[in-house]
C-alpha cells in the first residue's frame, strides 16, 4: 500500500472521523472503500434494451396486463 496525503475542509474531516468512529475503522479505510466504489468501473448498458422482452405480444396485451396490476380502476 502506498501513503498519501488527502486535503479535506473542516465539515468533510468532522464527518469522515465520526463515521470511521461509528463504524469502528479507520479514517483510511473509508476513504479506501469511497474510491473503491467511485473508481470501479461501472456497467454500460444498452438503453435501446429497456423495456425489451423476448415476449412480443405483451404490446398487444398491456391494457390487459395493467388491469392485472391494478392500473387503470378509479381510487373510492
């Protein structure tokens, strides 16, 4: 592991040494898992794909399919 020197405002030290002390770890180790989760490479996706399904009557089907779940009935 290599040292490093992390410059923080007042209000981000005071909140990162009372969660390392809620948690029972170290400053370190939530910066550690903060980068950790920040730098990770994250998923693509295809937004062409939301709302695909290998189903092609479910257009046909989605007032009945709605009924299903409720939509569409006046409230009282």
């Amino acid at each position: 592991m290599e040292r490093t020197t992390v410059y923080l405002d007042e209000v981000t030290k005071k909140l990162l040494k009372a969660a390392a002390r809620r948690r029972h770890i170290t400053e370190a180790e939530i910066i550690r898992e903060a980068l950790a989760l920040h730098l990770r490479p994250r998923r693509q996706g295809n937004p062409r794909a939301v709302g695909r399904s290998s189903d092609q009557g479910v257009a046909q089907r989605i007032d009945e399919a709605l009924a299903e779940l409720g939509f569409g009935r006046s409230a009282g």
